[in-house]
C-alpha cells in the first residue's frame, strides 16, 4: 500500500468530485449525480445547484449527510474551495487538451478487458503527453493534479457512461502519485 488511508481517499474523493462539477460545460451531469450519491458527498458540495432544474423539471436534489462534525465540514468546504480554483484553470486550459488524445483515452477505458493498473498506465502516459504542452509558470505537482482531472473530465464528457471508471481511476493514480501535494493543499488552506 502507498500508506493512503481511507481519510485520504476521501479527501481526494471529494478534491476530483467537485473539479468535475465545477467546470463548466459537461455533459454528464445525470452520471455525476450518481456518483454524488454512491460517494456520499456532503450538501456543501452541492450548493452551486441550489434550485437549478433538471431536465425532467425536477429541482436538482441534495445529499445531506445527517451527523456531520464542524471539522470535515469545514475541511469538506475547503476540498471544495480548491476545487473550485483548479476547475477554473481547467477552464481556461480545456481547449489545448488535443480531441485525438481524449478519443484515445476514452477508447482504452471502453475495453472492458484493460485491468485498473492498465487504464492507471493508460491515464499516466495521456498526463505525460499534455504536460509537454504547458507552460512552466506553474508548479509541476499543481499542474500534474489539474491535468489529470482535466482528462478525467474530457473523457467523461466525451463518453458520459465512463465516469465511474475514469473517476475511480483518476483517485487511484492522484493517490499514487501526487497525495502529499493534495494533503499540503488542503492542510495549507486550512492554516
């Protein structure tokens, strides 16, 4: 094990979760109301669609988590706060993300035969790919996490069905590779 615990898993959870939802236009807003739910995710992280109606007419619903402590609240709005900020990077880089390689990415996580270290190794040379692209103002670990929620979001958006699969690789490889930078972020937010 890489020593991550079920509070980091969480963390991270909650980090690409709401990533997903905050950037704009996606087309997997029924898929990621479902992993909301099977996630557990808190009120707080819906509360950017408060009255928003669905499709069907419907009010966009909540998730509330019943006994929830004042401290993973208020981590939980902090997870959501960076989030938010990646998302609006990934915003504004969304674009130079190249359509063939989404379409490649999202081709790999179609084969149901690749293993979950497969569709990691797939996600990892996609990131190793884009990072080439980008300019170096940023720090490499902040662009790194960015990227690889950005192609999480690209591939779901391009085939909504993959979500689950591409959000749960998407945690396994930032847990591999980048949990002491999100646990620094959110540890540093909360200062």
């Amino acid at each position: 094990s890489n020593g991550s615990c079920l509070q980091d898993e969480r963390i991270t959870d909650l980090l690409v979760f709401g990533f997903l939802q905050n950037c704009s236009n996606y087309n997997f807003h029924k898929e990621l109301q479902v992993l909301g739910h099977d996630l557990s995710v808190p009120a707080c992280l819906w509360e950017n669609h408060d009255d928003e109606l669905q499709t069907d007419g419907s009010q966009y619903s909540h998730f509330v988590l019943e006994s929830r402590e004042t401290d993973s609240e208020s981590q939980d709005e902090i997870i959501q706060n960076i989030a938010r900020q990646l998302a609006h990077i990934g915003d504004r880089m969304d674009r130079s993300i190249p359509p063939r390689l989404v379409n490649h990415l999202a081709i790999q996580f179609m084969n149901g035969n690749l293993s979950e270290e497969d569709r990691r190794e797939c996600l990892a040379a996609a990131l190793e790919q884009v990072m080439h692209t980008y300019p170096k103002d940023m720090e490499k670990e902040k662009t790194m996490l960015m990227l690889t929620m950005l192609l999480a979001k690209k591939v779901a958006d391009h085939t909504p069905s993959l979500l689950h699969d591409v959000f749960r690789t998407t945690v396994n490889v930032i847990n591999q590779n980048l949990l002491t930078y999100v646990r620094n972020l959110v540890r540093n937010e909360q200062e």
